[in-house]
C-alpha cells in the first residue's frame, strides 16, 4: 500500500497515474489513502479526493469500491463536517445518471444512424448473419452492450447511496431525494424488478430504524420535519407504483404510510390524505373490490368538501356522481354466503385490516370498528349529504335500482341514463386535487346491477319465463352472461331460479318447504292478517295513568342520559390515564429489556464465536481424516473388484489396512496388468496378422475374375452410349437445319432492327461520356480553385504568422533597448548623485575645520576678565580669526585631518590652551575641562546630510555680528 506524506501528495499522484492512462493504478493509490488510518482528520483536500476517487469509479464503473471509500469517508467527515459527504454523494450520482444517459443516447444514434454501402440493399448480410445467430435485433444488441451495464451501475449507485444515508438524522434530506431520484429511475425506463426491490429496502431502513432505537444520529420521527420527509418518500412510492401499474407494491405502500403514521400517533395533512384516498380507490377498482372502492371514494368526497374550498360546483358534482355509483356497483349481496368457518374468520380479519386504512385510524381499537356493507355505505350517502351534490342523472338512476319496483321496464329506463352518464367526466379543475373523473367505467357494473335487480323484481312476479322474453327484456347482455350473472347471485343466495333449456323457460322460486321463501311465511301470514284487523276494526283509544308519569320521563331520561355520558367520559379518561401509565412502563421495561438483552447478546456471540473457531478446527481435521478414509476406502474397493474378477482373494484380509498400503497394492496390481495386457495384445496383433494375410490369398483370384466381367459389362454399355449418342445428335442436326430455314427469313429485319439499336445506343453512351467528361472537367475545376483558395488563405495565414512574430521579436527587442537605456541613465543619475554628495560632504568638512579652529582661536585669545575681553573681542572681531590661523597652521584645502591628529598639532604648536571664561556664549556657567572636540558633538549630529555648510555659515555670521 503506497504512503503519502500529505493529502495533496496522494492527490498529485493519482492525476499523474491519469494522464498518463493508469486509471486502475490511481484508483488504487486513492483507494488506499482513504483507507488507511493515518489520515483520518478531515481536510478540504480530503473532499477533492473523493471526488476525484468517485469520477474513476463512475469511469471504470467499480461499484463496491465506490461503496467501500464512501463508508470509510463517512466515518472521517460525520462529525465534521457532514455537508461534504453530501456534496461527494450528490456528485457521485450525477456523474453516474449522466453516463447512464450518455449510453441512452448514444444507442439510440447508433440505432437511427444511416450506415449502409448499398441504399438499395436492405441490411447488410453481416447484420442479418448476426441477427439469426444471436436471435436478437440490433436496437436490443446495442442496448445489451450500451445501456445495460451503465444502468446496472446507475442502480448500484441508487443502492449504495441509500444503504450509507439510511438511519441518519444529519443526512434525511439526502436520502429522501434519492430515494425519489430511483423512483423516477424506476417509473422512467419502466423497470418493474428493481422498483419492487426499491420498496423492500426502504421498508427494511425504517423496520431497522424501529428495531434499533438506541443508535446514534438516528432520526427522531416525532420531528415534523422528519416525518414529512418519510412521508413524502412513501407518498411518491405510491404514485410510481400506480404509474408502473404494480398493484400489490402500491397496496403495500398504503399499509406502509397507515403504518407509519401509526407509529407517530399523528394523521397527514388533508392534501396528503386526498393523493390518498385515490390511490387507494383506483387499486380497490383494480381488484375489482367495489364496496371498498366505494368507500374510499366517500372519504375523498368528505375531504374535498371540508378542506379545498376553492372546489367549484362542478367538480363537486362529478366527485359525488363517482361515489353514488361507486356504490351502486357493489353487488346487492353477501358473498360469504356458504363458506367455513375458516374463510369467514379470513374474511373478517381482512375486512378490519382494510377498514383500519380506510377510516385511517391511528389509535386502532376493536370495538368501535363499523362493519363496512353495501347498505351502510348507502346509508351513509344519504346522511353525509352526498346525494345532494350528485347530477340528476345520477339520482334518478340511484331511486330506479334501489327504490322503484318496475320488472319489465327498469331497463329501458335504466339504459338512456347510463348513456348520458358515459359522457360525462373529464378533466377537473386546478383548484382540485382529484385529476381526472370518468364516470363511464361505472356503466358495466351498473348494467350489471340493473340485470340483477331486474331478476330480481321479474322473480317476484313471474314463476315462469321464456328465455327469449327475458332476453328482451334485458337488453345489455346476451343470454350466456345473464346466465353467468344469475348462476351466482343464486350461488350467493340472492335469487332462486331454474333454467330449462328442453323447454326454453326459467323457473323463478323453488318449491322445496327448505327454500328461504318458505320458512317464515306463517310468521309473515299472522303479521298481514294482524296488520288487516287493526285497519278493520282499529283499537278504542283508553285513558292509561301513564299519561300522568310521562310528563317527567323526558327530563329523567334526559338527565340520565347526561349522567351516562359523563360516566363514560370519565371512564374513558382513567382508561387513557392507565393505558399511557402502562405503555410508559412497558417501555421502560423494554428499554431495561433491550439493555440485558444487549448485554447477553455480546456474551452469547463472544461464546458462540469461540465455540464456532473450535468447531471449525476440530471440523477441518475431521474432514481430512474421512476423506483420507474415503480414499482407502475406494482403494480397497477398486482392489477386490480386481480380486473377484480374477478369482483371487484378497490380500491384506485380517491385516491392519491403511491408505499407504493399499497405494502401493493398487501400484503393484496396476504394473501386473499393464505387463499382462502388453502380452495380449502382441499376441492378438500376431493373430490378427495371420488371419488377414490368409483371407487376401484367398481372394486374390475371385477378385481378378470380377475385374475381367466388369470390363466386359462396360465395354458393351459404352458401345450402347455411343450409339444412342449420335443418333440423338442427328436428330438434333435435323432439328437445327429446320429452324435455320424458317429464321432466315426474318435475318434482313434483325440486321436493321440490331443497326437502330445500336446506333441508339451509341449515341447514348457518346451523350453521357459527354456529359461524364463534362462533369469531371467542372470537378477537375473546382477543386483546382479550392486548392488555389486554400494555397491562399494558407499563404495569408503564414504570412501574418510571420508578420506577428517579426512585430513581437522587435517590441521584445524594442522593450530591452528601453530596459538598457534606462539602466544606463539610472546608472549615469546615481553617479552624478554620489559625486554631489562627495562634494558636499567634502565642503562640510571644510567648513567644520575652519569653525573648529576658529572657536580654538577664540578661546585662546581672550582676556583675564570678562569686562575687557568683550570689548576686544567686539572691537576686532576680524583680527581674531588671522591671530587664530597663525597659531594654528591651516590644513590644506579638501585634505581631511583626524581628530587625534588636530590634538597633537595644537599641543605641539603652542602649549595648554589657557582655563576657559564665562562669556556670553556659556551664559554665565564654567566650561568643564574636556576638549573642546568633544563639547560640539552635538552640532555636528544636528546638522542636515545636504546643504549643512549654507546652515553653518549662517549661524557663524550671526553670532558675529552679535559680537
């Protein structure tokens, strides 16, 4: 494994190993710095990896290395930072979807591209060879060796991305976008297998998500957030699985979403509930399960009543016409008419499953579970207010099958109706959330329904039929599936009928003293005549005492009643109370459960992964020991199959049998055959030798007598040929003479006939090799001009090129003329410069020497006492400075003298310089003894590096004329 000391090093490394076509080395060198442990601190260079790492796995197409790195680059950035994971993922699946299109495309060229020689020709015979062979066409060969693989990773990558993001509260939104992103994946190329593995997988993250509880980061559903992010994953799973038309996925994917909200104790949002409720109605329809159909169709009604209240009046119509007859396409009768107990305890049970998805319940509790029926739901229509929004058409066609009893006319009343109701329906508004309503795929069940209550109501009027009476009174079916129709309505106990087809007739009722109609009919006899009598002779009215009590029964009940509901209002509290105290408890329990249980699973794996460590020893050895035996075993066997053949007994018998020993048996016996098989085939070979040299002396002569016959047959059959020959080639010369004659005749006007087309010909072959030469000379023309064209513009283009690099080889050398010109003069200015500044540092040195030597002179000559001193010095101030050169001699002019050597001329020239005096320069204070060089230090350090000896004259001259 290759070790870097930097990130950028690896980096570095796997874009050389590119450039230079070494994908896999780079892939390699990437996939070992991710993994390695060393580098284990997120930086911004680590990111860049990644996405350089994921571009080579999208390239090379290496699924399970583009999974591993992004585990390991979760760990590394997960409490880091985890928006760069996210970038890294998003990244990956978008290079991964646009190679997947890329391949799409690219088929698709290759299938429509024009590529054939001959236009003509309608496929080329490599491509029809290839087609029989493979036994496939070309759009699925190209797609086979294009498309295929790039989607199979493009579902990796689907995979991949949600098995890393899964459970993971920082990462929800990412999950749930791809998760939508495999759903339009699925729902766009029509891939039903992967779709179906899709769901599973995410019904799996959230049971794992339910199972483990105790995870960290791991998202809280009670979150709205949260919630709305699972919720909206499974809702757009319902909607792709009712695209792809997988029906069962999209029942599973309901209970997923009523299971959910379960869980949460919470209900969705009104819109949610809509998408719904018509998912779940259009896969009732699908089932051809109407009554739960029906039933969600009522729920959608109910919703789009309360909550969207920008429905219009029309929209509503249609939505309510859907239910009325939704509901009236459920079949009049129970089908569980017969069935065992068993079945109707399935029965039940799938009806409460599917009533608890209906009513939405999230707080499920048995016994306030409405028993969902045909009669109830119709019920329903009537109190909720439905009937009341639905078309006329819709009315009337609801009071002719439930309440009006017409048996010879409900048909032709029934028929005009569903007629206008099969052009009603469309396209809704936009305010509405329902898309499309189409009242015409009721009309089937509805002719249905209409047959049987026509069965029905003619039952009970008629004993006896003709069957073609019936036929034409029943007008939407033919006989054959009224036949169908009436076979299980009487299966399920809803009509009694007979068919006679001997004497053409039906027979409604049945005369058996078991029938249903039979049963209670002196009960129903004694309650007519009752009803009769009351009518006849009605009861005296009689004044009853309990006139007097019932005045207060009303507020006695009322107030009783009051009683009872507050009774079970407090009852139902203390029950929630005590339910919320033991559901607190259990969890408890479950949570100290959990940990117990967690705790003897890791004992239990430590024990049972020792225990399976010994098994695998002990098992390895066993396993050599038997198949050493095994071995010995078909030795042994091999070795008195031998023995028994050769009637021989076995050798080792009594002997301690091993697997060496009968190795070396078996080598030994298989030498002794091997020598004895030699013998026999030499001697066979010496028999066989023998045996054939003995039967070609025998047939040398029989073999000569055949040849001379045979000669002689052939001679006699080639002088027959040659016979029949010629006189088949006369007749065929006789033949040909006739014809010549009776041709020659016509020999003039094919001469003409052959010169006319001929010259026809000619004329044609002159005109196009014209017209060829022609063309060619106007090809020969053009491409001369374009070369010339091209010479040209190729000549222009040289030239120029030419052109600009003279014009930047002369501003180049322009440009360092100007650089050594300028050097020059920044050279010749600074020289200059230094000159004046020697100059002037050589005047200021001057300058500094004769005032020097003039304060030394004035210090010298002045008086004992101040009063007479001043007036000399005041009176002769230009005689000073001559007295003070003569003591001193005067240096040369521009000749610099040090300190130390002013010092020995003055001590040498003239003695001790007298004791100095307060003047008016000291203002009144004694001088100390220290040299005079010394005291003006200070003067020379204030002084200016240019212009000084200008300043120093100034103050010279002003101090004077004070003198």
């Amino acid at each position: 494994m290759a070790t870097f000391a930097r990130p950028e090093n690896a980096l570095k490394r796997a874009e050389e190993l590119i450039n230079v076509g070494q994908k896999q080395e780079a892939l390699e060198a990437l996939h070992s710095f991710i993994t390695s442990r060393r580098y284990r601190a997120w930086t911004r260079t680590h990111e860049k990896i990644m996405l350089k790492y994921v571009e080579l796995c999208v390239d090379m197409r290496r699924g399970r290395h583009a999974k591993d790195g992004l585990i390991q680059y979760r760990g590394i950035c997960q409490q880091v930072n985890i928006t760069s994971l996210e970038e890294v993922i998003k990244h990956f699946m978008q290079m991964a979807t646009e190679k997947a299109e890329f391949a799409r495309n690219q088929a698709q060229a290759l299938e429509e591209a024009l590529d054939v020689d001959d236009l003509e020709a309608d496929k080329r015979p490599e491509d029809l060879l290839l087609s029989y062979v493979s036994g496939e066409k070309g759009k699925d060969r190209s797609d086979r060796e294009l498309v295929t693989p790039w989607f199979k990773f493009l579902w990796e990558t689907y995979r991949t991305v949600l098995e890393i993001l899964r459970n993971n509260s920082r990462l929800e939104t990412l999950y749930s976008m791809t998760a939508h992103r495999a759903f339009q994946f699925c729902k766009q190329y029509k891939r039903t297998t992967e779709f179906r593995r899709l769901c599973e997988i995410i019904r799996n993250h959230l049971a794992n998500l339910n199972k483990y509880r105790d995870q960290r980061d791991r998202p809280d559903l009670t979150a709205p957030e949260s919630l709305q992010l699972y919720l909206d994953t499974r809702f757009e799973q319902l909607k792709v699985a009712t695209e792809l038309e997988l029906w069962q996925e999209a029942f599973r994917s309901i209970e997923d979403i009523h299971g959910l909200m379960s869980m949460v104790k919470k209900t969705p949002k009104p819109s949610l509930m809509v998408i719904y409720y018509s998912k779940l109605s259009e896969i009732f329809w699908m089932s051809s399960n109407h009554l739960y159909h029906a039933y969600a169709w009522l729920k959608l009604f109910l919703l789009q009543k309360s909550f969207n209240k920008n429905l219009n009046q029309k929209d509503l119509q249609l939505i309510a016409s859907s239910v009325v007859l939704a509901a009236l396409c459920v079949p009049p009768y129970d089908r569980s008419y017969g069935a065992s107990h068993s079945e109707l305890e399935n029965e039940k049970e799938r009806s409460l499953r599917v009533a608890n998805l209906i009513a939405f319940d999230v707080e499920t509790k048995p016994e306030s579970k409405e028993v969902l029926s045909r009669s109830s739901l119709l019920l329903d229509l009537v109190t909720k207010g439905v009937m009341n929004c639905v078309t006329q058409e819709v009315k009337d066609l609801y009071h002719i099958l439930e309440h009006e009893f017409l048996p010879l006319d409900l048909a032709s009343k029934v028929q005009p109706l569903l007629t206008k109701l099969s052009k009603l329906g469309g396209r809704t508004a936009s305010a509405s959330s329902v898309p499309e309503v189409h009242l015409s795929q009721y009309v089937p069940s509805i002719e249905k329904l209409a047959a049987l209550r026509l069965l029905q109501q003619v039952s009970k009027v008629y004993q006896i039929m003709n069957i073609d009476n019936l036929s034409t009174v029943i007008p939407f079916f033919d006989f054959s599936v009224v036949e169908k129709i009436s076979v299980d309505a009487v299966k399920n106990n809803f009509l009694e009928m007979k068919v006679d087809y001997q004497k053409s007739a039906i027979f409604f009722g049945n005369k058996n003293l078991e029938s249903e109609g039979l049963r209670d009919h002196l009960s129903k006899f004694s309650e007519s005549l009752s009803k009769a009598r009351v009518m006849i002779l009605p009861p005296a009215k009689k004044t009853s005492k309990l006139e007097d009590r019932l005045s207060d029964l009303v507020e006695v009940i009322e107030k009783e009643h009051k009683r009872l509901f507050a009774r079970k209002s407090i009852i139902e509290k203390r029950k929630e109370e005590h339910e919320r105290h033991l559901l607190e408890m259990e969890r408890e329990e479950e949570a100290k459960k959990q940990k117990l249980q967690k705790i003897t699973e890791e004992a239990e794996q430590r024990r049972l992964a020792a225990e399976f460590e010994q098994m695998k020893n002990q098992r390895i050895l066993r396993e050599i020991e038997e198949r050493e035996l095994e071995e010995a075993q078909a030795l042994l066997m091999e070795a008195e199959k031998r023995s028994k053949k050769k009637g021989k007994k076995q050798v080792l018998e009594g002997e301690k049998i091993t697997k060496q020993t009968l190795m070396e048996l078996a080598l030994s016996e298989q030498l002794r055959e091997k020598q004895e098989m030699e013998k026999k085939l030499q001697k066979l070979a010496k028999t066989m030798d023998h045996s054939e040299r003995a039967k070609r002396e025998e047939a040398a002569p029989l073999i000569d007598a055949a040849f001379q016959q045979r000669l002689v047959e052939e001679e006699a059959l080639h002088k027959l040929e040659q016979q029949r020959e010629i006189d088949l080639s006369r007749h065929r010369h006789t033949g040909d003479l006739e014809e010549k004659t009776r041709l020659a005749r016509m020999l003039a006007n094919k001469q003409i006939f052959q010169k006319k087309v001929l010259s026809h010909r000619r004329a044609e072959y002159n005109r196009l090799k014209e017209e060829r030469d022609e063309r060619i000379l106007q090809i020969i023309q053009s491409r001369k001009q374009e070369r010339d064209t091209k010479r040209k513009i190729i000549y222009f283009l040289i030239s120029e090129e030419e052109k600009q690099k003279r014009l930047r080889a002369e501003e180049e050398a322009r440009k360092l003329e100007e650089m050594e010109r300028r050097k020059k003069e920044d050279a010749e200015r600074k020289a200059k410069l230094d000159e004046i500044a020697e100059k002037q540092r050589q005047r200021e040195l001057e300058l500094e020497e004769k005032e020097r030597l003039r304060r030394e002179e004035l210090l010298r000559g002045s008086a004992p006492t101040p009063s007479r001193t001043e007036p000399s010095l005041i009176s002769h101030p230009v005689e000073a400075a001559p007295a003070a050169a003569a003591a001193a001699p005067a240096p040369a002019a521009g000749v610099y003298v040090p300190r130390f050597r002013r010092a020995s001329t003055e001590s040498g020239s003239g003695g001790q310089a007298p004791p100095p005096e307060t003047d008016k320069w000291s203002s009144g204070r004694r001088m100390d003894d220290r040299a005079p060089q010394y005291g003006d230090r200070w003067r020379d350090e204030r002084k200016p590096a240019l212009g000084g000896g200008a300043s120093r004259s100034t103050w010279s001259s002003s101090r004077t004329r004070e003198r």
